[in-house]
C-alpha cells in the first residue's frame, strides 16, 4: 500500500503562538476621539449593592456606545520575547485587523463575517492560515485555540450580557468587585464565564472561561481605564490575556485609541491578504496538524505514515 504523509505545521511556541491566537470580533460612524489619559476620572455608575439588573444595564450600555476601534500605536509583548510595534482595528461583531512588526512585517491576524486568518512571517512551512467561522469547531484551529474566537472581543472589555439567558451574581469578591457568571455556547460545547466587574464605575475588570470541568481555558485582565468623551464609552489601555492549557501569556497595550472612525475602507481593511511566498491553507482540511515547539526553536516536521 502506497504509503501516504499527513501534513504536519509547526509554530514556535511563545509570541508567535500566542498571536496565532489572537483572533476576535467588534461597525462604525461618529467622530475620531483619543480615550482621555488615565488620570481621567471615571465617576460612579452604580449605586452601592447593585442589583444583577443593574450591573448588566451599565455594562451592555457602555459596549452598545461602541460601534468600533483602532489605536495605531499599540504593543503586543509576551514574556521572553521582542514587543511588536501593532495597529488594532475592529468593529463589532466579527471583523478584526491587527498587523504588528519588527523590522518588516511579522503578523496579520484578521477576521470578517465569513473567516478568519492568521499570518506569521517565521510560520514553517510558510503559510496563510484561514478557517471559515462555520468550520472553526471542528478544524484544526481548536487544537491550539480551545475558546470560540470571538470571545476575544470581551477581552476588549465590550461584554454583552443576554439578559434573556440565566445570569448568577452578582458575587463579591473584594476590593470593590463583583462577578457574574453565565453559560455560553451549544450543547456539549459549552463554557462557563466569569466577569469581574468595578463595583462603582461599572468597568469590566476580568474575564475568564472554563470548560464544564473547571479547567481554567483563557483570562483577561483589564486596566488603565479611561473615558471616551464623545462616545461616553470607558475602555481599557491595557489587556493581559492568558491562554494556561498551552501556557501562553500576551500583553497589549494601546497608547492611543480611536472610538467609531475606522482609519480605511472597511471593505479594504477586513480583507483576506496575500503575501508573496506564503501559501493560504485551510485550518478546515482534514488531517492538518498544527503543533507548538520548544520555546525559541523550530524542528523539521516528522512525516507521520498510516
């Protein structure tokens, strides 16, 4: 029998993996604004032991004043590793550009209403990595992304509550905070999520997501708030997400942020690319293999044979 080799794809594990991670969702109109320094107070939005009614009113408002985003002076660093210098667009629900370099173009990470993609200019072999959303469950994606991507929107601090669906909370848990947890997801692939959320400004401060087990899947912690004057919206400057089954830890940091006016044509922004040398692959093809090496190295890919 004629022997046949499964394709295997490797990435170096660290910032290269972690952005290979990255892929989420937020349309746009209004004026440009930078959010305010964060020295700019934020006031009170809560009265004291808010009820559950309240917290989600405060919340779903402040991410409904967001149609869309770019800071075009962001950070993306991860532990033992260089920072990318990065630009940052989204609109809600599902488009996303983030392009980040270090002397030349390292990272395309997109998403638009019909797939996402993931560029990495040190991938081996070279490559443009895409799935479509309808596929992402069961592709190759899951085996290095076990959160639907678009919970990354969260991240952002942009939670939307369904008010329709079962909420429990609000809980304290100190330091003027409380958490509200709430099931998402289809049957049999459901995650529990928890928010932590500024008792009195109403910001969200935390996010995390855990599989029906327990098992801790992904974190973000939020800081650096500050408000937007012409949206009212109060965003974050700073994100920290982690990723513990895989280990992996990312920072963003966006020193300017742009609220509802996207810097080009949407049409043009969220588009699938194209880079010379790199091959689109489809994350949806069966039998693709997608697995991390040590930190800091490459390996040639084994051929595995059946």
């Amino acid at each position: 029998m004629q022997q046949v080799a499964r394709p295997t794809f490797w990435f170096r594990s660290g910032w290269l993996l972690a952005l290979a991670l990255v892929v989420f969702s937020t349309t746009g109109a209004s004026c440009p604004r930078l959010v305010q320094q964060y020295t700019e107070p934020i006031p009170r939005a809560l009265p004291p032991q808010a009820s559950i009614t309240q917290i989600v009113n405060v919340v779903n408002d402040n991410t409904a004043r967001v149609q869309s985003l770019s800071s075009s002076r962001a950070t993306i660093t991860t532990p033992g590793y260089p920072s990318l210098n990065a630009r940052i667009n989204m609109t809600r629900p599902r488009s996303l550009r983030i392009t980040g370099e270090k002397f030349g173009p390292q990272l395309d990470v997109g998403s638009n209403n019909e797939l996402l993609w993931i560029w990495i200019a040190q991938s081996q072999p070279p490559a443009l990595f895409y799935v479509r959303h309808e596929q992402y469950a069961q592709s190759a994606a899951r085996q290095i992304m076990p959160v639907e991507p678009d919970w990354l929107v969260e991240a952002f601090g942009l939670t939307t509550f369904d008010q329709a669906a079962p909420l429990e909370g609000p809980s304290p848990v100190g330091n003027g905070r409380v958490q509200i947890r709430r099931r998402v997801g289809p049957p049999g692939m459901e995650t529990s999520r928890v928010t932590v959320i500024d008792d009195s400004r109403g910001v969200v401060l935390e996010q995390h997501v855990y599989d029906m087990s327990g098992q801790l899947l992904a974190s973000a912690v939020l800081s650096g708030h500050a408000l937007d004057a012409a949206s009212g919206a109060k965003l974050p400057r700073k994100i920290n997400v982690q990723w513990p089954p895989a280990k992996l830890e990312l920072a963003i940091e966006m020193s300017d942020l742009t609220v509802n006016q996207l810097p080009a044509d949407p049409g043009e922004l969220f588009t699938k690319p194209t880079y010379s040398g790199y091959n689109d692959l489809d994350l949806a093809q069966p039998g693709l293999q997608l697995t991390p090496t040590a930190a800091g190295q490459y390996q040639n890919p084994p051929t595995t044979r059946y």
